[in-house]
C-alpha cells in the first residue's frame, strides 16, 4: 500500500488515493502511531465522488471517523492537482459534512495554497461545564463537526492537555468534541491551540480555527466580514466569517513524503 504524508500547518496524514479498506481501524491507530507507525495525526482516503468531483474520508489516530477536517481537505485539493488526478482549479469535495468547494492558488504549476468554502457556522450561546471544582465557560460551534471554544487570557497557561480530554468525553458530548483554547490579539488577529476529538494536541486544525473565529465574531472580539488571522501553533491560517456566518479558510498544502507499507 503506497501513502503520501502530507501536512497542512504541521496537521499531518496520510494520504491514499482508493477506496477504504475493512480493517481501517487497527490500520489507522497502527500507521499514525509516531513511534512504531508512519507517525500522523489519521488517514485520509480520497476516491471518485457521485455528487462531487472527488470525495474524502477522514480517519483519526486512534480509528475513529471524522466528519471534516479543513487542514486535511486542501491537501486533497493539493494530491489530487498535483498529481494529476485533476485540471481544474475549482473543485468540489464530497464530506460528511456536506460538499465543500476548493480554490486552489498554483505557483510554478503546482498548489501552493487552497481557499476552502467551509459552510455555516452554527453558534450556540455559552454554556457552564462543572469539571471537578472548577467552571469551564465555552461556546459550542457546529462548523460540520463540534467544537467547544474556549477563550482565555493567558495562551501560556491552557491548560489544553489537562483540560482537553476531559471536556472531550464530557458526558455534555457523548459523540465526543474538539476543544479550542483561544487568546484574542485584536479585532483582527487571535491564537489559538487545539485539543482535537480522537487525535489529542495537534499542530492546528483547520476547523477548529474556524469555530473560533465565527465565536470571536459572536462575541464581539473580531467583525464579520473581514478577515481574521489564526495563529496556530503550526502556522496561520486567514478565516473570513460572512455575516450570515459562511466561512471561507484559505491556507497552506505541503507534500512531506511518499512511503509505502509491506504486505
């Protein structure tokens, strides 16, 4: 079996192009462990799409099936431009969250970045989660998968490995979430780290900067319609939340290495 690594702001997987084998589960855990495995955060399938030009299927580290991933999704726009599977420049995605659409930016014939339409965002008002004698404050986004934001004062002291797992199988979420830590810099500009449902801390996540954006905007932190700069602890990705808060991400795509995997 022959993979690609790539990554999308150090949100790394590894791509195949085919349809999802059965034993995708222990594959997955196996190939993305960073120790005795290929080392990735999952597994992204690409294949021909009935409704869209090409569809994806997102697989975490630890087996379980994601929804959308907006870090992963311009890289299939980058595997399947560069490698030949496509001309086109405008592409349409099929997810579990619906039919994306991918502008891909080329430089010298190859993707250097990918603007993705991510869809509406669905922001709930904030809600109050006992975690031992503590209060969480968050706000729930829906942005195709669930996200908890929470913001704070201080990016040096999330506590984003203590208190990510335990809000992601929070009884509140029993499909489970993806936690968001986030310090606003200015109407413009905010950091965030990230605790991602089946996958733990990862570089960034495409839709989690997302959900946090469409909540800075909910709060009063950032104004719609313009952009907003993500930092990330990969990278930064530039998010534009519409006044009926449609989401367009744009951001890099980078090849890292093929492999291929003995029988």
């Amino acid at each position: 079996m022959k993979f690609t690594k790539m990554q999308g702001l150090g949100n790394d997987y590894l791509y195949i192009y085919g349809e999802v084998p059965p034993d995708i589960e222990a594959l997955s855990k196996r190939l993305s462990d960073r120790h005795f495995g290929a080392g990735s955060d999952g597994m992204i399938y690409i294949s021909p799409s009935g409704s869209a030009d090409f569809k994806m299927r997102i697989f975490n580290a630890d087996g379980s099936e994601a929804r959308m991933c907006g870090n992963g999704i311009r890289c299939v726009g980058k595997y399947v431009y560069d490698k030949g599977y496509t001309d086109k420049t405008h592409l349409t995605i099929e997810t579990l969250s619906g039919i994306k659409t991918l502008d891909l930016d080329l430089r010298c014939g190859k993707v250097k970045s990918v603007s993705v339409e991510m869809g509406q965002a669905d922001v709930s008002d904030d809600i109050k989660i006992p975690i031992g004698e503590d209060t969480v404050v968050c706000t729930p986004v829906n942005v195709g998968n669930p996200h908890a934001v929470i913001f704070i004062s201080d990016m040096d002291k999330a506590p984003v490995a203590d208190l990510g797992p335990q809000l992601e199988k929070h009884s509140l979420f029993p499909g489970g979430i993806n936690v968001e830590f986030v310090q606003v810099i200015s109407d413009h500009k905010i950091r965030m780290r990230v605790w991602e449902r089946g996958s733990g801390i990862t570089m960034a996540c495409g839709t989690g900067a997302c959900a946090s954006a469409a909540a800075a905007v909910r709060k009063g932190f950032c104004n719609s319609g313009e952009p907003i700069s993500v930092v990330l602890d990969g990278g930064e990705l530039r998010i534009t939340v519409a006044p009926d808060n449609c989401i367009s991400m744009r951001g890099p795509a980078e090849f890292v290495y093929e492999g291929e995997v003995p029988e």
